[in-house]
C-alpha cells in the first residue's frame, strides 16, 4: 500500500465580505515556500452561519482558522477558552484547535508588538495613539501587557477612548488617559510613539490623519496600521521630519506568522509573506 499521504493540514479565515483578504496569498505563498502541506481557505461567513463554520471546522479537524469582521467578538461564545490578552481585548482573530478544543487569542496586538520591537523596546515609552476602533484597543493592551508607561489615546468621541484608556488602567501597570481629537492633532514633545489606528489614509496614498506634521521630530517613532499603501502620507511626512517610520505590513504579517506557531507550531519566513503582499499592493 502506497505511504502517500493525500490529506493536507486545513487552516483558513472566516470572515464577510471576504474576497479583499490578502491573508490567504502571503500564508499559502509561506507554506509552499517551506514546503508545508497545508490549505488556507478564504471563507465568506455571514454572521448567522458563524455557529455552524465553526463547528465545520472542527468537525473536519482544522488547525485553526483566524476570524476577521463582524466575527471577532460573537465568536467568542463558541469558544472553550480564551487566552489573556483576548480577554482584556473582548475580541477573537485566532482560533486553534487542539484535541478537540477551540482556544482563542488575539494576535492583531501582539502583530504590531513584534514589529514595534524591530526598532524599539515599548517598556517606559510614552505613547500617543489616534483612533479608537479594534486595532487601537489590541495595541493599547498589548502595549500596556509590554509595560509602556503612559498611553494617551486620542479619538473625536472621547467616551470610545476612555473604554480604551480604562482597559488599560484595570488590566496593565500603565498609565492611560484621553484627549479629544479636535482639528488638528499635536504631538507632545514627551511622546515617543505616535500610531496611527485609524483608516485613515486606506487605499489612498494622499490622505494622511489631520495631525500637525511640524510637531513631528527626530526621534519619534512614527507607525500606522495601514498595510496598503504600505508607505502612507504620513509615513513619507514622518521620515521627511527625520522620525522612524513603521508600516502596517509588519504588523500583518507578523500577526499572521503568529498565528501560524499557534496552529502548527512552525515559525514562516515573513520576508516571504511580506514580499506576497507587497507585489499584491504594487509597492517597491
């Protein structure tokens, strides 16, 4: 009898609306490039089928799947455990399954965590961070778990930031406060890292959040979340004023290396990944 073995690993994303994920191009692409015999299937999941996509998965013995929008929170529910940071969080990306058990972490904070620390230790730094949707939450938590010292989160509705800030204050040794974001924003000279996790500036390589670049300086680390363009306006206005510019692609691919360890216990070449979706964003 043949010792063939025709059966791959499954891992995959189950999300809605779907066919703009790049995710699946930059894992499978690592996966063959380290010849790993695995499948990562974009699924388009509506929120009333998420029950039934999840017990799909592990009745057919998945991995683990990773969870985008609107899933990130409701799939908790159905869940066995959920790891710390994802607690704090409120929300899921990543799901393995391990003898039968669904376990859910977070890694879209500890994606940025990893790039940050290619250039900087966030312990003792002082941190101003703009937006305060999903992303803003995940890196305020994990930056705070990394014991930042001070992280102010500036939004134009100040209660969203406060549930950010509080989050922050109960759960990690960091300070945390809020700013209302009114007209243009400035950057304390005490500031050691400005992160952009808004939008703002998505598919569009003019746009940048409304911020005071003559506030910028040498010195500052400047990151935004935006993967694509991966060099966004404030980016370029950054490294004109000298600062250390970080883009949204790390972070991408680095959550998803992360949650590859997770599923298969093996780490991808995330310059491969990071190559896939530069060629997909036609960027240099």
């Amino acid at each position: 009898m043949s010792q063939q073995n025709f059966r791959s690993i499954l891992t995959g994303s189950f999300s809605t609306p779907c066919d703009d994920n790049p995710t699946v191009a930059m894992i499978e692409a690592a996966y063959q490039h380290h010849d790993i015999d695995a499948r990562y299937i974009n699924c388009d999941v509506k929120a009333e089928g998420l029950k039934d996509a999840v017990a799909g998965a592990r009745a057919m013995e998945w991995v683990g799947f990773n969870c985008s929008l609107p899933h990130k929170v409701k799939v908790i529910e159905h869940l066995d455990e959920v790891a710390e940071s994802a607690r704090i969080i409120g929300a899921v990306n990543c799901v393995s399954i391990r003898d039968g058990r669904l376990i859910g972490d977070n890694t879209d904070g500890k994606g940025f965590l990893a790039s940050l620390k290619k250039v900087t230790d966030p312990s003792g730094k002082k941190v101003l961070l703009l937006g305060a949707g999903g992303a803003a939450r995940a890196i305020a938590v994990e930056l705070g778990l990394a014991s930042a010292a001070h992280i102010t989160v500036m939004n134009r509705d100040p209660k969203k930031a406060e549930t950010i800030a509080a989050l922050v204050r109960d759960n990690t040794s960091a300070k945390s406060d809020v700013q209302a974001w009114d007209g243009d924003a400035s950057v304390p000279e005490d500031v050691d890292i400005l992160i952009n996790a808004t939008s703002i500036g998505l598919g569009d390589s003019e746009t940048m959040p409304p911020l005071k670049v003559e506030t910028l300086r040498k010195g500052l680390i400047v990151a935004d979340v935006i993967p694509n363009p991966p060099r966004t306006r404030l980016l370029r206005e950054a490294e004109g004023k000298g600062c250390t510019a970080l883009d949204g692609l790390g972070m991408l691919v680095n959550q998803g290396v992360i949650c590859v360890e997770h599923w298969l216990g093996k780490t991808l070449d995330a310059g491969v990944m990071e190559k896939t979706l530069k060629d997909i964003f036609g960027a240099a």
